[in-house]
C-alpha cells in the first residue's frame, strides 16, 4: 500500500506542477501578445524562471511516477533498451 500512496502523492504533485506551469506561461504569453500589439508590458525574467522550476518540478514527478510503475510491471517483460548507439553524421 506505501507504493500506490507514493504513486498517487506523486501524481497530485505533478498536477500541481502542471497546473502552475499551465497558468504561468498563460500570463507570459498574454504578456508577450499584449507587448507585440505595442504595449510596455513585457514577460520578465522571473515569470520564465518560475515557469522552468515549475516544469522542472513536473518533469521530477512525471519521471518519478513512471519509475514506480516500471517497477510494478511483470519481470516476464524485458525493459526498453535501446537496441543501437545513436550518433550523428
């Protein structure tokens, strides 16, 4: 049971983060259309900076829940490897 509640307390808290992320470049955009129509009002450095940590913290949760359910998989089902070394030409 402390996994699924890990799981699902991880879940909310990348909700959370989501939802901040998604007002956060709601506000930078409505700036950055309000400044193209000839306003002073710019987005600043902090609104970007605030919507980074905010994805950041979502990123940690997302990778985080997706790694409590990998482990909660069937040991039968062999996990995702990469089947060649990528590089560029």
């Amino acid at each position: 049971m402390e996994k699924k509640d890990a799981l699902f307390k991880s879940l909310i808290e990348l909700k959370s983060a989501h939802e901040k992320a998604s007002k956060l470049i709601a506000e930078i955009t409505v700036n950055a259309a309000k400044a193209a129509k000839g306003s002073d009002t710019l987005p600043s450095a902090s609104q970007l900076r605030h919507y980074k940590e905010a994805i950041a913290i979502a990123r940690f949760h997302a990778s985080r829940a997706e790694t409590m359910l990998v482990g909660e998989m069937s040991p039968s089902i062999p996990p995702e490897t990469p089947s060649r070394s990528t590089y560029l030409q």
